[in-house]
C-alpha cells in the first residue's frame, strides 16, 4: 500500500512540474523572446518552461524503478535544508542590487550550502568560491547581465 502511496505522489509530482513548466513558458512566451544573441525578457523563462515540461514529461512516463525503503522519511522535510535555501534565495535578493553580483552570489550559494549537514564550513566556502566564480564568468562576460560585480557606489 505504501509503494502505491508513493508512485501517485510521484506521479502527481510530475504532473504538477509538467503543468507549472507550461505556464512558466507560456507566460515566457508572452514577452519579447529575442534571438540567442541579443536574448529577450521572455526567453530564459520559455527556455526554462520547456525545460520543465520535459523533465515532467519523462518523470511521468517514467517506471518506478527505485522505491524507496519502508523506513526511508520520504514525507518528512528537512528544516535545516529548507530554511537555508530560503535564507540564500533572500540573501541573493537583498544584497544583489546594494552590493553586487560577487557578494550576492557568495552569500546565497554559502547560506544554501550550509543546509546540507554533511557540509563543513570549509565544503561551504569552498562551494561559494567555486560558484561564485563560475557565476561571473557566465553572468557578467558571458551573458552580460547588467549587474555590477561589487556595489556601485
């Protein structure tokens, strides 16, 4: 009885990515898409609204191979990781326009990397580092998003 429990959670899962992808593009849709050079403000989210409606697609007709254990906390949420995730999200809104790109972008991936508990402080900076830097480099030169990289003034 569990096993089928947790095959319509998966499936109603998939179900909700599918239809919350649609939207997601239809509403990226309703913007100026652009070309891939000059990208316009409805192209990532219809970009993104497929990507959406795809993976919710494949995880739908997807068999149930892995079923997780009996014992397995599959409808507990971890408290620790949500409130961290939510504290990086709001870091990245609160400092990126005040301080810039850099430090909002460290500040998000460090507080969300902090809400995995095999993390050390150390696995933490380490992230923030790394994905600051990356972030950079595809953000600011590669894309030229028109947030500066420290504060402006």
């Amino acid at each position: 009885m569990r096993t089928r429990t947790l095959a319509n959670r998966s499936r109603l899962g998939a179900l909700l990515m599918l239809l919350t992808g649609a939207g997601v593009c239809i509403a990226g849709w309703s913007y100026r898409i652009g070309t891939l050079k000059e990208m316009g403000a409805g192209f990532m989210p219809a970009i993104l609204g497929a990507l959406l409606c795809l993976i919710g697609f494949a995880l739908l007709v997807a068999e149930d191979k892995h079923v997780p254990p009996e014992k397995s906390h599959a409808g507990s949420v971890d408290v620790r990781g949500a409130i961290c995730i939510l504290l990086g999200v709001a870091a990245f809104a609160a400092l990126g326009d005040s301080l810039g790109l850099v430090p909002a972008s460290f500040a998000s991936v460090f507080l969300s990397a902090l809400g995995d508990r095999k993390n050390t402080v150390r696995d933490a900076l380490s992230l923030a580092i790394a994905a600051t830097v990356v972030g950079v480099c595809v953000f600011h030169y590669g894309l030229h998003l028109q947030l500066p990289l420290f504060s402006r003034g």
